[in-house]
C-alpha cells in the first residue's frame, strides 16, 4: 500500500443507503483512492445528529497519514450532512476537495410541498422540515461551502409528477439553480436525473477529474 493515498468519503442522500455510492466507490478504488462509504440511517436523524452520532465517529477511525487529505463526495442529502460537518470542523483536519453531487443546498421545493402531510414526516423523519426553502431551513444556517467545494447537478426530471413545483430546469427532485450556494468553486450541469447521478460513467469521470488534481494518489497514477 502507498503511504501518500488520500481517502475519499462518500456520503449517500434520503431514503438510500451506502449501495447507492457503490459506483462511486470501485472508480475511485480503481483509481488509487482509499475510500470509505459512509452509511447512516437518513430517515431518522436530523441533519445534526446525523453529523455527531453517525459522519464525526466515522472520521474519527480513518487512519490519516501525514500528507494525506481527505476528500468527500456526497449526493442529494449527503450535501448537506457534510455542510454541517464542515461549519464545525476542527481546522487541522486535512480536508482536500469535495463534490456535491443533486445537493438542495437552497432547501426543496418538495419538501416545502410535504410540510403538512403526517406520512411525509413518518416516511422521511425529521429532515422535512429542516429540508424547508428560506429563512426557516437548516440550509440556511450552514453558511459558505469550504474552499475547492464543487456541485455537479443534473437537469433530466424523469418524474412529472413535481414539475409544477420545480420548474423546467431540475433533475426531478432538485432544481438546477437550487444547487448553487455561497463559496462554490465550480458549478457544472450534465444530461441526468436526481436517483441515478452517481452512476453516470461521464458525472464519474468529472468527480475524478476534480479529486485528482488535488490527489497524491493520482498524482503517483500519472507519474507512473
């Protein structure tokens, strides 16, 4: 093993679990990452808890060499567990880049639309109300994306169902202008629907594109 590979973490949106970033994790294996493929329980947590029970501990055991950054790769929900991680982050972690991939950085206009229905809090737990657009959403109180933060959002809904709610530009779920938020270092939109972003060989190849020139391990890869 190379002492000087660095880790990525992935993280996985509502209602999925650590399968969903299964593509994610053989790329960047393949590609000379150390990687760990975060899992938590989405629908039970708020976006805090998720943060001090499930994604610090976690962190807390990767084995971190000197030299070695740690980057993240998150997707939809997953965004915004790593935003309230990263607000209070102890400054000597060794954070490299991230890429949000779907993330409701401005809050769901869907979420907005669930507010008053009962099920909706059973089905997704307490993030409905956190998920809110404007001033009451959590979103709101995470303030600017660490520096080298880029967003990749998708723009084919494949479900008509919300298209009154979101408008002509989404990915089914989350509208492409809801993507942005403050402190972004790069913003790119591709051909693809909010479920199945992550498993899109081209959205692999972009999320590799960005790790890897901030990437020890990549750097040896071309060196070699």
């Amino acid at each position: 093993m190379h002492k000087n590979q660095d880790h990525v973490v992935l993280i996985h949106g509502l209602g999925r679990s650590w399968k969903a970033m299964l593509a994610l994790q053989w790329y960047l294996q393949k590609s000379g990452f150390l990687v760990l493929n975060f899992d938590y329980p989405s629908r039970r947590n708020t976006i805090q808890k998720a943060v001090d029970e499930w994604l610090s501990p976690a962190l807390k055991n990767l084995k971190i060499e000197p030299g070695q950054k740690v980057h993240f790769v998150t997707h939809s929900l997953g965004g915004l567990i790593f935003r309230a991680w990263a607000k209070q982050r102890d400054t000597a972690f060794p954070l490299g880049r991230t890429v949000m991939l779907a993330p409701p950085n401005q809050g769901s206009e869907i979420m907005d639309h669930l507010q008053g229905r009962t099920w909706a809090h059973w089905l997704f737990g307490p993030v409905v109300k956190e998920l809110a657009t404007g001033p009451t959403g959590t979103t709101q109180q995470f303030g600017p994306v660490p520096p080298e933060t880029h967003i990749i959002m998708g723009r084919r809904s494949l479900m008509p169902l919300f298209k009154h709610l979101l408008g002509p530009e989404s990915d089914g779920i989350v509208t492409v202008c809801g993507g942005h938020t403050e402190g972004e270092a790069g913003f790119s939109i591709v051909d693809s629907d909010h479920t199945l972003i992550m498993w899109r060989p081209s959205v692999l190849r972009e999320v590799l594109s960005i790790l890897g020139s901030h990437s020890s391990a990549q750097k040896r890869i071309s060196a070699e």
